[in-house]
C-alpha cells in the first residue's frame, strides 16, 4: 500500500494532499475525500482537535482495493493560499481541481471516481455532481439537505438544548432568546463585505459565512444523475437528521440512506446525551465501523452493477 504526498494548483494557490492507492495492481476506482467546515486538513482535524474521520476512511478504503485524494484546504496545513479570504465558492473550485488533478492520475480509472464529503465536504460533493462532474457517485456523511442558513439556525438550537456550566445557567436563569441573539449576529455577518472580522476575542471567516448561508443544495439534489449515498447519526446536532428523508423527496437518481443510532456528527457512536462537550472524548474513539462498511457494500454494489464503467 502506498501514500504519496501530491500537489496541484487551484486558482493561483498550490494545495497539498495524500494520494493513496494499493502497491500492486491497477488503475484502481477511487475517491475524493472532502473534509467538514473550518480549518481542517486533509484527515478532518482541526488544531488541538483531530476528528481524523478522512484518514480512517482513506485506511479503509485501501484495504479494500480502491485509491483515494485528500488534501488540505487552502490555508491550512501544507496548502497555500489564505484561509480568511477563502470562501464557500472558492472552496467549491478547489474540490474540482482536486476532482480533476485526480481522474488525471496514470493509477486511477477516471470513470470510476466518487467523492466522498463530511459535513461541509457532503455538500461540495452535492455540489459537483449537481453541477455535472463526470464522476460515478457521492457519498454524503453528516451531509445537510437545507441552506447553510438553516443549518446554522438548526444547529444553534440543538446545540444550546445540551449547554451545562455557567454558559447553560446564564441562558437558562436570565431567559436569553438565542435564537434572536443568533439572528443578529447572521444579519451582521450577511452586511458586512469584509473576508473577516473579529467577534469579541474570535477570528469570523465572513466570506464563507456568507456564501455558506446562501447555498441552498435543493437545486443540486433534484439536478443529480449519479447514485447517492448518505449516512447521518441520530444523535447529530450540527445536521438535522431529518434531512435524509428531504434527500430522498429530493433526488431522482439512485438513492440509499442510513440512519445510524445513537452517532454524532463527528460519527462516533455515544449512547449518551447529544451534547458537543463530548466531542474532545469522542475523537479519543475511531469512527463508527458501521459507516465504514456501509461504504464498502455500497461502492461494491456501484462497481458489480456496471454504473461505473
């Protein structure tokens, strides 16, 4: 098996990625792999919190015969470019020079290549194959079915429904209305015309916000023509996991879902209270092995069906 350090040029910024495939044998099928929101790297994590799901995956994915890209985003880890003026829309152009820097690898059969995407990731794969992208199929973890407006406004308050300490109390004892509190500081992001800002002591990515806001992936969902698969956990609280039966109202092609009991966005299973002040013990765990082989008994059916070839 083999991991080799790649780099490809997406508008004026050189990215660097892992592109892994086994020693012997090939072309091989392979994947794309898009990590979530923030400055995270090619394996998912971010600084002092390695989610590290990416890795797993392309582990995975190895070991069962097919190759696979990940790379850092623009900004982060070894990538260039800069991260606070980089936007949804950017990172949307970025995810199809990987596409293309990958289906023109020697080692790679360029009609059997799906993209992969967590959270943020899910829906630049959305994304792709909506609009076009000659690949053979998405695969969607954790991936929402709603504008990143509403998934903000979701996440906000499933979020503050888990809050304990003093964070929890103060909400709690003098009645904030978070949701109003949320809406003010959206308005505000949504004015602005700056990449970035700062909110109190917090660095905001406001082009991203912004773009992210504004994407609705309704359009894409109806416009695909490649088979779909998503995974969400039930005890998510950053995508609604209501939004895999909005995917399946919405997609005409080839559609399968999962619903995995009791996991997070950060697809560990915790048979506890949803709550994101468990998340530092959750990336301690690997990820569900459910979604892994999930994955694999489905791009096994997608390349024994001949819908890749």
């Amino acid at each position: 098996m083999s991991e080799q350090e790649v780099n490809f040029r997406s508008k004026g910024a050189e990215l660097a990625g892992t592109l892994s495939h086994p020693d012997s044998g090939g072309p091989f099928p392979a994947l794309l792999l898009l990590p979530g929101s923030g400055q995270t790297d090619r394996n998912d994590n971010v600084k002092q919190f390695p989610i590290n799901a990416l890795a797993e995956v392309a582990a995975d994915l190895l070991a069962h015969g097919f190759a696979s890209l990940r790379y850092d985003k623009r900004g982060v880890g070894q990538s260039g470019g800069d991260y606070w003026a980089t936007g949804f829309n950017d990172r949307y152009e970025d995810a199809r020079a990987a596409l293309q820097f990958l289906t023109e690898q020697s080692s790679i059969q360029p009609k059997k290549v799906f993209v992969l995407g967590h959270s943020e990731g899910a829906l630049l794969a959305t994304r792709l194959a909506g609009g076009g992208a000659d690949i053979a199929g998405i695969i969607l973890l954790a991936g929402p079915a709603q504008s990143g407006e509403a998934v903000l406004k979701w996440q906000g308050r499933e979020i503050t429904k888990g809050l304990k300490g003093p964070s929890g109390w103060l909400i709690r004892t003098f009645h904030i209305d978070v949701t109003k509190s949320q809406q003010k500081k959206l308005d505000r992001i949504k004015a602005t015309k700056k990449d970035w800002y700062r909110q109190l002591f917090v660095k905001v990515n406001a082009k991203w916000l912004r773009e992210f806001m504004a994407y609705d992936p309704a359009a894409d969902f109806s416009r695909l023509k490649v088979p779909v698969l998503a995974i969400t956990g039930s005890k998510d609280i950053q995508v609604d996991p209501a939004d895999l039966t909005r995917m399946e109202r919405l997609v005409k092609a080839p559609f399968e879902s999962h619903l995995i009991p009791d996991m997070t966005h950060l697809l560990r299973v915790d048979t506890g209270e949803a709550t994101i002040t468990k998340y530092k013990q959750e990336v301690k765990r690997p990820i569900a092995y459910k979604v892994l082989e999930i994955i694999q008994l489905w791009l096994g059916k997608q390349i024994a069906t001949g819908k890749t070839s």
